[in-house]
C-alpha cells in the first residue's frame, strides 16, 4: 500500500533534482512522482536522467512546457499515496521526514503542517527563505491558530490528504507564476481540522543571484492573489496584516507600472475597503514626500 505521494515538478536542475531524490526516504509505501516540464536538451542528459528506472519513482515527460502548475496537476493524476506532499525540484528533504512518515499515516487531520529551513546554494549561508512558514506553524503549535499557516501560499512543508483534495476538486492553476496561490486558499476554505508538527523536515534554497521579478510575473500573481482573496473572504476574517499583504501585492505592481496596477486598484479596494484606500493615500504620501526631498537635496 503506498501511504505518501510525493510530486516533484522539474525543469533544467538534474543536480538539485537528483539531490531532492536522494533525500526522500526510499520506503515501500512512498511513491516518487517527477514531472520533467520540457527541459532543455543542453542542460539535462535525459539519458542519465534522475529517477528512471527506479524503484517506485515515476519520471513523466511533459512537451508542452506549461510550467510549475501543470506539471504539478500531471503529478495528481497519477498519484495513489494516502497522503500526497509537494516538493520542488531544487529543495531537499531533512532525514527527520522518515519520522514524519512514522507519525503522521493514520492521522485524521486534512493537513498537516511541519518546518523547514533554508541554505543559499552560493554560499550555504542561511536563506530566511522559510523564516515566515516557521512563525506560522509555531502560532498553530502555541494556540491552535491555523489561519496564519494556511494563508501562506506554497504547498510545502504540507502533508495532504488525497481524497480531501479530491473531494473538493483542488489542483493548481496552470498559469506561469504563482500557481499554488488559488490552491491554498481553497484547502483553507474546505479543511475542516489541521495538525502542526514540531520537526523541520524540509530545505528551501535559494540563491543571492536570482533575479528580480518581471511585470508579467507581478501581474500575473496579483491577478492569483485577487482570486485567493475572493475565496478566502468565505470563510475567514482578514486581519490588518493580512490586508496588509494584499496591498504589498498591488503595490509591487504599482512600482513597475503604474496604469496597469490602476486597472486593478477598484477590484481590491471593492475587497478589503477603506483599509486599501487608507494604505493607498499612505504610500503615495510617502513617495511624494521622498520625491520633494530629492528634489530638495539636488538645488
């Protein structure tokens, strides 16, 4: 019987991928699932490529280069663990995991959620990359509080139960940036109990050398981020930090393009209200302000 899926999308990092591999715990109830989407020929050997040919690891081949939330959509459809986990193909794996496995095949939760911690690959240095998550999680751990963990994005450092995603029809949108946003926040409209585990099973990476996000890309996760909000407003409350957030995603649109974040400005105002227009007036008095004094600093 396989009791843990886990899916791994993949494009143009065999090395990161073969290291994620390596540190999944090669169980008789662990299903490995990788779904190459359409890597280029002059960085992947897909004749040594890794996972073929492997007990339970399946390595499916995607042409249509769909991204990150298609490939992971692939993953489903051919998964059967009891529970299914997300990974991404530059993360790793901590040895504690097996533990994880031990603990968690017969829970009743829907999901639950451990910590992770997070290296730059330049450097080894610490990556902060999980700093967020793992303030989150102790909130859930402390006073039961899951909203928090369940209002951040990415499906890492989660077990989740398959027929729970079924049931509620749950997959990624298949867009090219921010596909696990609308995915969240329909498991936390739908789960109905959750469960925090105090082990840091999981590693993101990261690099310094990453390069900054293009408009399409802040367009397109605001565009996720609107939709979230829409579902997540069915059931919870937002708190000023929450509303917060959404207004830091406009607002990294607003500073690549100006006319287009204005088209979006009346869907988020018509979301989270005078708070918006608070947060609005507040930055554009700021920017204002630095500007006279740039200009004052130059006479």
């Amino acid at each position: 019987m396989i009791n843990y899926s886990i899916i791994i999308p993949h494009k143009n990092t065999p090395d990161l991928l073969q290291k994620c591999i390596d540190s999944i715990p090669h169980r008789d109830d662990v299903q490995i699932i990788v779904v190459d989407d359409h890597s280029d020929d002059d960085k992947v050997d897909f004749e040594h490529f890794p996972g073929v040919g492997e007990p339970n690891i399946e390595v499916y081949f995607m042409k249509e280069g769909k991204g990150a939330g298609y490939a992971r959509n692939i993953g489903l459809k051919h998964s059967v663990g009891k529970w299914l986990i997300f990974a991404d193909a530059d993360d790793f794996f901590n040895p504690c995991i097996n533990d994880i496995f031990d603990q968690c095949v017969n829970m009743s939760e829907n999901i639950a959620f451990f910590k992770a911690d997070s290296i730059n690959l330049i450097d080894g240095s610490n990556g902060h990359r999980a700093d967020g998550l793992n303030i989150r999680i102790d909130i859930a751990l402390k006073i039961s509080n899951f909203q928090p963990a369940l209002f951040y994005s990415s499906p890492w450092c989660k077990l989740f139960k398959h027929d729970f995603l079924e049931k509620n029809d749950i997959t990624f949108n298949e867009v090219r940036y921010g596909n696990d946003i609308v995915f969240m926040a329909k498991v936390a409209v739908y789960s109905k109990n959750c469960r925090a585990i105090d082990k840091v099973a999981y590693c993101i990476t990261c690099s310094k050398n990453s390069k900054s996000e293009s408009r399409e890309s802040v367009e397109i996760r605001l565009s996720q981020d609107i939709k979230a909000a829409g579902i997540l407003k069915r059931k919870f409350t937002f708190s000023r930090r929450d509303k917060y957030w959404f207004f830091f995603s406009w607002n990294n649109l607003y500073k690549i393009d100006k006319q287009k974040a204005i088209k979006y400005w009346f869907r988020m105002f018509s979301l989270f209200g005078m708070i918006f227009l608070y947060d609005t007036c507040l930055m554009l008095f700021k920017n204002t302000r630095h500007s006279i004094k740039n200009k004052l600093i130059k006479k």
